[in-house]
C-alpha cells in the first residue's frame, strides 16, 4: 500500500521539476533579446571604454543552477571615452 503512494509521490515531483525547467526555458525563450539587450548595456555603463558584442549566448544548462552569458565575437576599444 505505502508503495503506490512512494511511487506517486516520486512522479509527482518528477513532474514538478520537469514542469518547473521546461517554464524556465520559456522565459528565458520569450526574454531572451531583452536580457542580452541588458547584460550589454549594462557591461558598456560599468567599463571605461565601449563594448561591442557580434554574438551573445544565454544559457540555462551550461553553468546550472546558474543562468549564463556567453560573449562570441567581442570587441573592446582600446581608447577610452572622457566622460566630463
């Protein structure tokens, strides 16, 4: 008797991880520009000299639990911009 419910229990919360990755990878699918939009923005607000990214990579899975951003293609000036 206590089986049937071990087992349920156990698929139940398989399905609720399951559930809760494939709605993380939703968001991450429907934001994906905005956040990548951010990140770089933010980058050029922090650093003296602009950044220029060709391509950006956000990943879910590579550094788990962690969401990351991977930068292909970057370019950072070497002369930095007074600001006054």
């Amino acid at each position: 008797m206590w089986y049937k419910w071990a087992k349920r229990l156990v698929a139940g919360i398989g399905i609720f991880i399951a559930l809760m990755f494939g709605i993380a990878a939703l968001i991450i699918n429907l934001y994906e520009d905005e956040i990548k939009q951010y990140a770089v923005e933010e980058l050029n607000k922090t650093l003296a000299v602009p950044v220029a990214v060709e391509e950006l990579e956000l990943t879910l899975f590579s550094q788990f639990p962690s969401a990351s951003l991977r930068f292909n293609k970057l370019f950072v000036s070497d002369t930095p911009i007074v600001i006054r």
